[in-house]
C-alpha cells in the first residue's frame, strides 16, 4: 500500500533508516530458533548437520536417548537415524527496538537448509514490523511478497 497519510509517510521514512541486524544478532537466531540435528547411518556413521562434520558412533544407545555433541563445533545434537538426507526449516525471530519516539518490532522469517555432509545455509528475511507510539496509531509496515530476499544482507 502506498504511504498516504503524514504518519505513514513517517514510518515509511523511519523504516529506511533502521540498521541491518548485527552477525551477532543473526548468529543467535541461527543458534535457538532451529533444532540442530546428527543424521546417522545403519553403519554408525554420524554426520553434524550443521558443519558437515563426520565421525564414528561410540555409544549408539546413549546418543539415541541424550542426543550428542559435535566434536567439530560443539554444538548439541539430536541424533536421527533416517535416510533423509535434506531437512528444511523455518521459524520467526523478533528485535524489538526504539526510533524517534516509536517501539518498533521488527519479524525476521529465519529459515535453514542442511543437507548431510554439508554445511547448513542460513538466511533472515525481515517480513513485518510494527511501529507503535503512545500518541499516534499503531502501524504495521511489511514486505511486499514479489519483493526479492536479499541473503547476503544476513549472512553469517
Ligand atoms: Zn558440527
């Protein structure tokens, strides 16, 4: 919709100005909005679905019931045994923040493709945000759905 009235002229302007998420931002996005998954064979070979890493199962039963933690990057996995070797996910992530006099909550739809012995690809696309003010309407500005994702706005 086209911005007609002064106040959503303001937002639109105000819009423009706001900064890119910070890598750290993005990272923990990445980090706790997914389950982090080890795909492992019949033959106990487990493979990080996040870095790629591959390694030998020692205790099969232990990693079925605790999960396991990546020797490569440390991070705690659920253990999968399945032939499915592409997992895709998306989830939405939230900033709130301040701009000239409005509280704004910013929605990033995060989503990640992981694909066994690669490693995971992540993108952040910012859908919504609503601008809010104590004196003024409740706006909510959001992305056309033909606007393209710029990924490397938000890579990490
Ligand atoms: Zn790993």
């Amino acid at each position: 919709m086209k911005p007609r009235t002064r106040i959503q002229k303001e937002v639109v302007r105000l819009s423009g100005g706001l900064p890119d998420l910070t890598g750290k931002q993005a990272a923990y996005a990445f980090e706790h909005c997914f389950k982090h998954y080890a795909h492992r064979t019949k033959g106990g070979i487990i493979t990080c679905t996040k870095c790629g890493h591959r390694w030998k199962s020692g205790h099969p039963l232990a990693e079925t019931v605790c999960g396991c933690t990546c020797p490569h990057c440390g991070m705690e996995l659920e253990v999968l045994d399945t032939r499915k070797r592409l997992f895709k996910d998306t989830e939405y992530y939230s900033v709130i923040t301040a701009r000239k006099g409005y509280q704004v909550l910013r929605y990033f739809m995060a989503s990640v493709t992981r694909r066994v012995g690669q490693p995971a690809e992540y993108s952040l696309i910012e859908v919504v945000q609503w601008w809010i003010a104590p004196d003024r309407p409740t706006r909510l500005s959001s992305r056309r759905t033909g606007d393209r994702p710029n990924p490397a706005r938000h890579a990490v």
